[in-house]
C-alpha cells in the first residue's frame, strides 16, 4: 500500500510538472508511461503480495491456502495454482490449521488434477494423501479422502470404474496388520520405552521435562479409519450395486464383526436382500443387529425385522415368531412407552395366526408395562379386543382391573360409567346400580370436572328409566355424602394453608406483635374455619334462623 502510494505521488508529479526546455516531451512522456506500468503491475500483484504476507504470518491458515490457489486458476495459471497446491500439503501442519480442515487441501488439489483430465496426477495425489496418515487432523478428515477417491473412479465412467472404486474403498477398510489397539502402551513398557508423554514427565520429577519419545504420528487416523461407518457404507452400497450378494453379505459381515454398523446400513442391507429374494439372509442380518444395538436404537431393527418375518412365513414357524416377540420383549425396559408397539404387533400375530387367548394375555401383559399415561388407551384396546373375540361377558373382569389401577379420578370415573353402561345394555340392573355407586366415591360433584359431571348425569338418567323414587333418593343421598366427603377434604386443605400463612407472618411480624397477637390471629383463624364447616352442615348461615 506504501509503495502505490508512492508510485501514484510520482506519477502525479511528474504529469504535473513543467518540462525544461532541454526536456524532450517523449522521455518525459515513456517516464510517466513507466510510473504507471509499475502502479498497474503493483495493483495486479496486489493479492498474491497480500496472500504472501497472511500466509508467513500464519502457513497453516487452509483458507487462505485455498484463495491463494484461486487466484492463479482464475489467471489460468495451473503450473502456479499446482505449485500453491504443493506448498500448503507440505506446509500445514494438522494440529495448527485454521480457518478450515487440512484434507480439503488434499480433496482441491486432486480436484484440480481431475478437472483438467489428468487422472494419473490426481491418483498419485489421492495415493501421496492416503499414505500419510499423520497430516490429518482425525479419522474421519482421512476418511473422507478415501470416499472422495472411490467417487473420483466413479465419475470417470469407464466399464471398469465401479471395480476401481471398490478396490480403493477395499484398501481403506483393510485391517492394518501392526494394529496393537489397547495393547501398544503394554508393549512399549516391555521394550524399556514409555508408555506416554505422562509417563515421561512423571519419570522427570519436579520441573520442566523434555519430551522426546517418538508419538506415532499415525494411530490416531490410519488406525482408526478402516473402521469408519462413512468408508464402510459406501462399500456395501457399491457391493449392492454392482457386485454380488455374497460380496454384500461378506461387507456386512465384516461390519457386525468390528461393530461399524448402523441400523440405516442394516435396513438398507434388509431391504437389498429381501429384493433378491434371499430372505433367510436378511434375517440373519437382522439378528445379529438385535444383538449389537442397545436399546432404544434397536427397537427400529425389531419392528422391521419381525414385520417381515410374520410377513413371509404368516402362521407357518408360529413358535419361531414367538420366540422371536419374547425375546424383544426381553430387552424393553419397564414403563418404556416404545413398548406399546411390540406388544401390539405381537397381539396380531396371536388374533390372525395363533390363539386368542394369548392375544389377551398379550395385550393384559401390555397394559400392565406400558407407562401410565398411555394405561387408558391400552385397556380400551383391550376391553375392544376382548369384545370382539370373546363377546361382552369377557370385558368384566377387564372393566374392574381397569378400575383398580387408574392412575387418576377421571379415568376411573370414565371405565366405571363405561362398565356400568354395559351391564345396562345387557339387563343387569343391579349390577350396574352397584358399579354407579362405587365409582361415585372418586366423583366429586363439586370440583370434578367434565367428567364427574357426566358421571353424575348418566347415573340420574339411569334412575329416571330404570329406577324408583327410592332409588332416585338412595342416588342423591350418595351424591350429598360423597360432596360432603370432598368438601371436608378441600376445609382440611384450606385450614392447613390457613394455619401456614397465619405462621409465617407471625414469624415474620413477632417482634412488634408479641405472643398475644400471635394467639389472637390464631383462634380467628380457627373462628372462621368452624364458622364455615357449621354452614355447610346446617344449610344456613349462623344465627340467620335457618335450620
């Protein structure tokens, strides 16, 4: 910037200086034409100059790399763009990169290479990367420059490109043979070498240690990238593709042994295979999934893979599918919510192919497992299915367990009208008498909501076609007592209430009332309280008269 100020400054001085005499016009003319050849060339190199100073600032800023590469491709210089290329691989270091990943300066370079047609050049690159290790940050900067090598090879399309692919993508998933795992700090403690940078400093004592164990630059990428899922998924897609069923089955083999897989990669193996017809591979698939995933994850395979088995054998290996159901069950934890769906998938199998009976028990199974809020809606499902199969008779014992374990006043409001209404329609007069009055002790005529209110009006109606006028008074007797019982509960609510606050302010307002006033706001207090239990009971305010 210093220097094109200084150039315009000339420039502008000598266009607006008076020439001599002796001063020929041309020279002065060919000086001014030289200022401002160096201004416009200066101007032109102002990006690389800028660039070259960012990146001695910084070698390892990867963004900066990548402007720098632009610069030249966009002057269509590639032996320049080239020569950038090679200089940032060599000079940025993994650990100290910037403003951008290392291995998308592999991925550009070869890029550039592929884009002019030079294929050999940007296999050597591919090649000089993947060989390497030790200028990736991680795992999976490495694995992204295999897939993007086998995907180089796919775009070429030549016959022999999906070939090429999954020989590359072969050499990434291959097993390093010197692979140690957790045994390497063992072994470099029985070679008289330690075990760690840790090792040296602990071994130094108090202050500054010199670390100079030689750190094996290449275990943290190529160690760990022949297990990676991206390398691994797109090498069974490609054997699914265009290789063989055995060579899918043998990758996806592969991937269970070293646990790479995910359950994406096993439906779309499911899936393939069930496509070619090999259906007694797509289970074993699926089997070995079960037995990999956790729990939720594995409820995905689960659902899947039973679909399809009851799906091609029916009734035809009932105790297989049973077995298979059990053992799905096996790994639900209590009160998941997920469980409802096995359950209910299980239920159908028993409905369509096995016995009822055992759908029922299925299905009471359910409603005892899944979580309470979801309990309603089960044992509706289970007094229908009930109905359907075994007729309404069946639904009693349903009704009254449904009864005993509602979780809340609203749903054992709800099954008693319910169960209520049946012995109705089926001419059990007393016995749905007896039900209305038993589910009448959790309805609260008062503050009970919609549903004790329907509660209430559907036993009334009931009455008024079934009944008498002493049954009609047995039924708001009950009605009184039961208000009656809620009412005392909401008084002792409110009186305890009551007696915190009146505590809490004597608390707070002791030192200018004393213990008498304390005592006084206390027997108001339960002045007022007993005041409002006698009006209640009597019907009729104290002293008014009423009585």
């Amino acid at each position: 910037d210093a220097c094109a100020a200084f150039l315009e400054g000339v420039a502008a001085a000598a266009m607006e200086a008076e020439p001599s005499a002796e001063e020929i016009a041309e020279d002065r003319d060919a000086e001014i034409g030289l200022v401002l050849a160096r201004l416009e060339d200066l101007t032109e190199r102002r990006p690389l100059l800028m660039s070259s100073v960012l990146l001695r600032q910084n070698p390892h800023n990867v963004h900066e790399w990548h402007k720098r590469a632009r610069i030249f491709l966009d002057r269509e210089d590639l032996a320049g763009a080239v020569e950038v290329f090679t200089s940032a691989v060599a000079s940025v270091q993994p650990w100290k990169a910037s403003n951008g990943r290392p291995h998308t300066l592999w991925l550009a370079f070869a890029k550039l290479y592929e884009d002019h047609d030079d294929l050999e050049s940007a296999r050597s690159v591919f090649n000089k990367a993947v060989s390497t290790p030790e200028k990736f940050r991680g795992p999976d900067d490495l694995a992204a420059v295999w897939c993007e090598f086998a995907e180089m090879e796919l775009r070429t399309g030549t016959p022999e490109a999906p070939a090429l692919a999954i020989k590359v993508l072969e050499r990434a998933t291959a097993r390093p043979k010197n692979d140690g795992g957790k045994d390497r700090p063992a072994k470099r403690l029985r070679a008289g070498k330690p075990a760690g940078d840790a090792e040296v400093v602990l071994g130094a004592g108090d202050g500054n240690a010199a670390i100079s164990w030689d750190y094996e630059a290449d275990r943290g990428s190529a160690r760990a990238c022949w297990r990676s899922p991206r390398v691994w998924g797109m090498l069974a897609d490609l054997q699914m593709s265009v290789g063989s069923v055995a060579d899918a089955i043998r990758v996806y083999d592969a991937m269970m042994d070293y646990k790479v897989v995910t359950v994406e990669m096993v439906m779309n193996a499911g899936r393939h295979l069930e496509k070619k017809r090999h259906f007694e591979d797509a289970f074993r698939i699926y089997e070995r999934a079960v037995a990999t995933f956790p729990w939720p994850a594995v409820l995905a395979v689960w659902t899947v893979y039973l679909d399809r088995f009851v799906s091609r054998f029916g009734g035809k290996k009932l105790e297989r599918a049973r077995d298979l159901f059990e053992e799905a069950l096996q790994k639900v934890p209590q009160g998941d919510r997920n469980a409802r769906i096995l359950y209910l998938m299980y239920a159908d199998l028993e409905e369509k192919h096995g016995l009822p009976k055992k759908a029922m028990g299925i299905l009471a199974r359910a409603a005892e497992a899944v979580p309470d809020d979801e309990r309603a809606s089960m044992y509706k499902l289970y007094i229908s299915k009930a109905s359907q199969l075994f007729g309404v008779t069946r639904t009693r014992e349903i009704f009254e367990k449904a009864i005993m374990t509602a979780v809340d006043t609203a749903t054992s409001v709800g099954f008693s009208q319910r169960f209520a209404e049946l012995e109705t329609r089926l001419g059990e007069i007393d016995r749905a008498r007896a039900i209305y009055a038993h589910g009448a002790q959790a309805a609260d005529p008062g503050t009970g909501g919609r549903a004790a209110d329907e509660y209430w009006r559907a036993w009334g109606d009931f009455e008024l076609a079934h009944g008498s006028e002493e049954t009609y008074a047995e039924m708001l007797r009950v009605k009184r007592s039961v208000q009656m019982k809620f009412s005392r509960a909401h008084l002792t609510t409110g009186a305890a209430a009551s007696r915190g606050t009146i505590e809490q302010q004597a608390a707070a307002g002791s030192g200018g009332a004393g213990i008498h006033g304390v005592v006084g706001m206390a027997e108001q207090s339960r002045g007022a309280v007993d005041i409002a239990a006698m009006e209640r009971q009597g019907g009729g305010p104290v002293g008014g008269g009423g009585g």
